[in-house]
C-alpha cells in the first residue's frame, strides 16, 4: 500500500494594518463587529481552515488593539503579528510578512475587512489554485454595484485580464462585466516573492498594489487562475454601508443554516442571530 504523501504546507497572511478612515471611527476597521464577532475574527476562522503554518497577520504602526483583540480570541494555532510601519499598500504589507512565511509552498492571503469569506471559500481557492499549476489564484465575486472595482476578463478559470475602472467606463463591453477582484489570493510562494520587489509605487498614493503581481507574472509566462464565489453582492466592510451590507449577508447565512438545522423563524426579515448563538431543533423564533 503507498503512503500518502505529507500535505503541502501552506501560509497564511491577513491583511490588518488598515486604519478604515471611510468608518470615521477612532476603532481600526478590522474590529467593528458582524453579527457578535469582528470583521477580523470571521477572516481568521476562514483562514484556519487551510491548516496554514503559520498564520501571519500584518498590523500597523500603534496597533496594540488589534493585537490584543486576537491574542484575546485564544485561536490555535496562535497567530504570528508582522509590522507594517507605513502605510504603503498591499503589496508592501505582504512583503514585509515574507520573513514569517519562508518555509512553505503556497501562501493565502486575505483583507482582513473581508468578513464574508467562508473557510469552504478558501480551501476551494487553494484547491483551484493547485490543481491549475497556477503561479497566482484570484477570489472573484459580483457585487450589487462593480463602480470602482477592476473587472475580471478570463477564459475559463484562467485569468486574461484585470480591468481598471477608467477602462471600463469607456468601452461598453467592459462596463457590463460585473465579476470584480478581491483582495483573497493564493500563490505559490517563491513566484510570489519573486516578482513582489518588481511591482511599483502608485503616482497617485506611493502605495504598491499586491494585484500588480498578476500582471508581472503573466508578463513572465506564468498562469494567473480566477475562482468566482457569491458573496450575497457585498464587498467587504470598509464604510458603514458595506458593513451593513455584509452584516445583511451573514444574517442570512446564519438564519438559512439553523432553518436547514429544524429551527423555525416565523419571519426570517426581521430576526437577528449571532454567529456563535446555539439553537435546538423544533425551536420557534
């Protein structure tokens, strides 16, 4: 009989050092709750169910509270903390983590503003991510509105094109794309670490923008894959209204989850559930 092969090991970085200034709220955006939990804790649940060794996440400059709010949780395996000093983009936040991720195969990263990611989500992305010998994956979705996202063009599950929004505005079939890029990637990790120091500073913010790398690599021949997920046409939750949009998604997430467990909810519109909250069968809300 042959022995199975050891699994691939893979990282993990989320992505924590935002400030959020759209909340206008002097607490970091990654800790305004979704249904009991913050928008961070849902992220790292999801991220946990890849098994990744470790678990980085990336915080900024005086961001004691974030820490604190994790180290709080009591999450196994305990997650690593990587300081992003300034703030200068997404690219630069995953740089700053390689050190925490250097003996792995692959590495998963997500925005930690991303609440609506599911665990399944994740290991369905690492998944298509492997069995596509892809050097990048990209999480897409469709929100109620596409304004100000990249639209996604592709070819089957391989990914041809991230369109910018100027772009989009002047060419009619671009503008009816509706599948958009998130901020949810898997990588092989030495493709990844590679091509990031190639990737430049935005004119307009000085930042570095982790979706560059896609193109970088495709520019060298590599395959970039695409995976859509249904995300209920939310984005996120860096503004109270996409907070609100995404805690009306959840809602319904969990609600559906107890209804298809016995619970009746004599009107599902109006109920609110948490996500830890516990329901027996034959229950009526």
């Amino acid at each position: 009989m042959a022995s199975r092969k050891p699994p691939r090991p893979v990282a993990a970085v989320v992505l924590a050092a935002g400030k959020g200034k759209r909340m206008k709220s002097e607490r970091p955006k990654v800790l305004h709750e979704i249904c009991g939990r913050p928008a961070l804790w849902h992220v790292l649940q999801a991220a946990r169910a890849v098994r990744p060794t470790p678990l980085a996440v990336v915080v900024g400059r005086d961001q004691d509270p974030v820490a604190e709010a994790v180290r709080a949780w009591d999450l196994e395996p305990a997650p690593v903390f990587v300081e992003q000093r300034e703030p200068l983009g997404t690219g630069n936040a995953v740089a700053v983590a390689e050190r925490a991720v250097s003996r792995v195969d692959d590495v998963v990263v997500l925005a930690g503003d991303d609440p609506l990611v599911t665990g399944e989500h994740v290991r369905d992305l690492l998944r298509v991510h492997r069995r596509t010998k892809a050097a990048a994956t990209i999480l897409t979705t469709s929100p109620a509105d596409p304004t100000g996202y990249a639209r996604v063009v592709r070819e089957g599950d391989r990914l041809v094109d991230l369109v910018g929004e100027d772009a989009a505005e002047t060419d009619p079939h671009l503008r009816s794309i509706r599948e958009v890029s998130t901020l949810v990637y898997a990588f092989r990790r030495e493709d990844l670490y590679k091509v990031l120091p190639l990737v430049g500073r935005s004119d307009r913010s000085g930042e570095q923008y982790l979706f560059h790398v896609l193109g970088i690599l495709k520019e060298k021949g590599e395959r970039v894959s695409a995976m859509w997920v249904d995300l209920g046409g939310a984005m996120g939750a860096n503004s109270r209204g996409a907070l609100a949009m995404a805690t009306r998604v959840m809602r319904e997430r969990i609600i559906s989850a107890h209804m298809a467990n016995g619970v009746t909810f004599v009107d599902p519109a109006t109920a609110y559930v948490d996500v830890d909250v516990r329901i027996g069968a034959d229950t009526t809300i």
